[in-house]
C-alpha cells in the first residue's frame, strides 16, 4: 500500500505533461480531436488533462521502440499498481502521473476501471496481439478507446445511457487513426491493426501497407472497414441526445461530425501516400454541429 503521504496535486499534472522518458513522439498536434477542449468546463479540465496525461504516458510505453516487452509489461504494471494504491509513487513521469489520476479519481468518484481497462490494451500493444478479425478490432477498441468516452460520460455526471453511443464514436475514432497510421505502425512498430482475415480475403497482405500508395486489393480492405466505421457513426449520432450538460454536448456533436468528416477524407483520399486529415472546413463542419448541440 501507499504510505502515509499527501497524494501529488491536480496542479502538477502540466509538469508530469513534459518530462517524460519514454515517448511515442506523438503530443497533441497528432490528435485528430480535442483534447479536453475548451467547451469542457473549467472545474473538469484538470481532470481531464489527469486523465490523458496518464493516457499518453502508457501509450508512450507501449510505442516505446527502446524497450523490450517485458520492459513495456513491468512499466505498465507498475502504473496499474501506483494507480490502485499498491505502491507508492516515485519520481517518474509514469508513476507520477497515474498518482495524480489516482487523487483525480478518488475525488470525482468516477470508476478506476475507465484508467486500468486502458492498460489492458496496451499490454497487447506491448506483446505484439495479431488482429485476425473485426471482432478481434473491437476488442481492442473496447479497452484502448471506449474508456475514454465513459470517463467523461461519469465525469459529467451524465447518464449511463449513453455509454453505447459513446462506445460507437470511441471506437470508431480508434478505427479511424488506425488506418490513417497504417503504415507508420507497420513501419515503426511493426504493428497491423488491419484484421488478417480481411487482408487475406481480398488477396492482400502486409506487404501492400509498405507501398508508396494504395492497391485496389488494399483498398477494399479500407472499405470494408469503413463501411464497419459508418455503422458505427450512424451509433454515434444519437450521443448528444443523451447529454444533458449543454457544453458537453456540443463537444460531443463536434466530435461525431469530424469523425463522419474523416471518414469521407479516408474514402476518397490515399492514407499511404501522406497522412489523411482534416481541414479547416471540417472544423467549420463541426463548429456548426455544435451550434446545433446547443440546443
């Protein structure tokens, strides 16, 4: 157990943010969405930021390309133990900032299992988990994504109601910045998110994530899962009828256009021949969309 000691403070959590020593080499300009935007009141925001510095901090360990595995799974049980309060915290940025999250989460009262269903993930990330079907993709997607979206669900005090909602728009995000870091993935981390039963059905392999642009054999493994990403937007669609806290559900609208608005880039635009993203039209999409939120 923890010793006897004052627990770090929500205000330490930007100075955990920056000194890490591990890093994906991924920061906030590689989000694809908000990170606890502005619409997100002000006495939720240090939350928020508790809960994806620790987010970004296990992530780091799993994409750490100078750690062994074993190295990745002992880093993540360590954050996972500091977080239960069965060691205590030392001063790293890994630790620290899961005993931050920890006080974040005592205080707010908002489940543990929206910080440790994460590590789940990541510990597949860290032993190389091959991906063989769709229903393997939500698995992962389950613990890498929807935590996520139910944390600021609990955090909001909204209804539980709209956990399956927010499950489609998480998991349809992940999707989404899987296949736009295809490549990048395969390449770094040699990493395939892609389902194999997918690529083989369509007479493609891993070698074709390597090319400089998109086969037509690829290309229908894109499409088939986006048709998969669609039905989880039409899913989405229905998350801020759900939530009643005006700003959150405008956050919440914004995000559902952007993800339909990148689900179009990604059909019509080549995520192997430079990273597919979205633009400022798709910003003024979703500004508006949150207009509508306000409501």
């Amino acid at each position: 157990m923890i010793a006897n000691r004052a627990e770090p403070s929500m205000t330490e959590t930007s100075s955990v943010w920056g000194t890490a020593d591990v890093s994906s080499g991924k920061g906030a300009s590689d989000e694809n969405f908000p990170v606890g935007s502005l619409l997100i009141s002000k006495a939720l925001r240090p939350h928020v930021h508790a809960y994806y510095a620790y987010a970004r901090v296990i992530d780091d360990i799993a994409d750490c390309e100078t750690l062994t595995p074993e190295e990745k799974l002992a880093r993540l049980n360590a954050m996972e133990d500091v977080l239960l309060g069965k060691r205590e915290a030392i001063t790293r940025q890994d630790s620290m900032s899961a005993a931050v999250l920890r006080a974040s989460l005592t205080r707010t009262g908002v489940p543990f299992e929206t910080a440790t269903d994460l590590i789940i993930a990541f510990r597949d990330d860290a032993r190389g988990v091959e991906y063989k079907t769709w229903d393997d993709l939500l698995r992962y997607c389950k613990y890498s994504a929807n935590p996520v979206g139910r944390f600021l669900i609990q955090l909001h005090r909204e209804s539980l109601n709209a956990f399956p909602a927010s499950d489609a728009l998480c998991t349809s995000l992940q999707i989404l910045n899987h296949l736009q870091d295809c490549q990048g993935d395969l390449i770094r981390l040699k990493r395939c998110y892609l389902p194999s039963d997918m690529l083989a059905l369509a007479g493609a392999s891993q070698e074709d994530i390597l090319a400089g642009r998109t086969s037509p054999r690829l290309r229908r493994v894109f499409n088939t899962l986006l048709d998969g990403v669609d039905d989880l937007n039409r899913q989405a669609s229905t998350l801020p009828s759900h939530i009643k806290d005006r700003r959150f559900r405008m956050e919440c609208a914004a995000i559902v256009e952007l993800a339909k608005r990148l689900t179009l880039r990604l059909r019509r635009e080549d995520p192997l021949a430079g990273r597919v993203a979205l633009k400022r039209t798709d910003a003024m999409h979703a500004a508006l969309a949150a207009l509508r939120g306000w409501s």
